[in-house]
C-alpha cells in the first residue's frame, strides 16, 4: 500500500510524515507533540483532514479523538494495537517549516 503524505504544525512549525491512512498518521502526530497535541492543526491533505481537527486550546481532545478513532477509547486501542505503523509513521516526521 502506497502511503500518503500528511501536513500538520502548530504555532509557526509545520511538518510531514508519510502513512499508509490517517489515523496512523493523526496517532504519529498525537505522539510527536505529545502533551501539547491540543495545538495541532492539520493542513494535508485537505481532502482527508477536513473534518478531523482536534484543535483546542483548552487542552480537552480525549473525546474528540476517541469520535475520530471510532468511539469511546478507541484512541488509546488505536496507539496498542498499531504501535509499528505508528512508529514507522513518527520516524518519517520532517520539519518543513
């Protein structure tokens, strides 16, 4: 399976990762900026994240992930179950800007 190219970033960075579907991807952002994951905005591609974001400031993202993810606390079976493809998706995070 081919993977897709993901751009995300927060304040004035933006990065890329490459992962075969979103979710692995969204998972491998949540890892990469960890407890500041709140701030993340999604911008590639426009066709898959335009009605994912998670975006809150006020730090409250559990139960918006868990809807992303498929329901209550499948955010976190998400993160056991698919470790490897996160792992590789995190390895491939380029800062772009």
């Amino acid at each position: 399976m081919e993977n897709t190219k993901f751009r995300y970033g927060a304040v004035s960075s933006v990065y890329e990762l490459e992962a075969d579907n979103k979710l692995t991807a969204y998972a491998a952002m949540c890892c990469h900026f960890d407890r500041s994951s709140h701030l993340i905005a999604l911008y590639e591609p426009k066709e898959v994240v335009k009605d994912d974001s998670w975006l809150n400031p006020s730090g409250k993202i559990a139960k918006r992930l868990d809807e992303i993810f498929g329901g209550n606390g499948s955010f976190e079976r998400y993160l056991e179950e698919h470790r490897e493809d996160i792992v590789k998706a995190y390895k491939s995070i380029k800062q772009i800007m």
